[in-house]
C-alpha cells in the first residue's frame, strides 16, 4: 500500500557528511510522521530522528547539532543530512514513515519501514 524508496549511504571518513533521503510512494491519504531509525551491530535499533507534517523534530541527544531533518510534504520525501560523523555512527539506518492510506471506505493508518541502508563512519 505504501513503498519508500531510499537513497544515499556509504563509507565516509570520521568528520565528513552524508545525505540520506527516502520518499514514499502508494495510495497515501496522509503522512503524519516520517523519520530515521539506526541499527549499529550487536545493538536495538533506536530513533534517529524523525519530523511531522509540521515540521516538529525530535532528535537522539548524541545527534543533535550534527544531524539536520527535513521534509518536503508536496513530496512526500524525508531527508536526514548528516555532518561531523564519528565512528560510532556506523549503523543500517532505516526511514520510517507513519500515516493513513486509501484501503476502503475510509482510510487505513500505516506504519511502514524502508530497507536500510549502511553508513559506515571510518576512523
């Protein structure tokens, strides 16, 4: 019902930058939430951050001033713009995005994850 497709990732050397972006594709009535989700090895997978149709953000406190959300509505497109990169910020990094879609006679919420994708930080 709902697809998103990302893009950006790779290898980058600790204190360089990385975009990711991710857009949502389906029969949508509405997206409340989009965000990003990490996964560092032997570890849950925790919030990134995410924004709402607003423009709210909510930050982890170890990204805040590093990483930079943003949102384009018309588009249904979430990016994360990433800066200052450490080591420890190696992880699958994965969009979420949390919503309504056109199933019925009335819309049906969603909550939909993206495949991940690796950001590896060397040192």
């Amino acid at each position: 019902q709902v697809q998103l497709v990302k893009s950006g990732g790779g290898l980058v050397q600790a204190g360089g930058s990385l975009r990711l972006s991710c857009s949502a594709s389906g029969s949508i009535a509405r997206i409340n939430v989009m965000g990003w989700y990490r996964q560092a090895p032997g570890k849950q997978r925790e919030l990134a951050a995410t924004i709402t149709t607003g423009g709210s953000t909510v930050y982890a406190d170890s990204l805040k001033g590093r990483f930079s959300i943003s949102r384009d509505n018309a588009k249904n497109t979430v990016s994360l713009q990433m800066s200052s990169l450490k080591p420890e910020d190696t992880a699958v990094y994965y969009c979420n995005t949390k919503g309504t879609y056109y199933g019925g006679s009335s819309p049906v919420p969603f909550d939909s994850w993206g495949r991940g994708t690796q950001v590896t930080v060397s040192s």
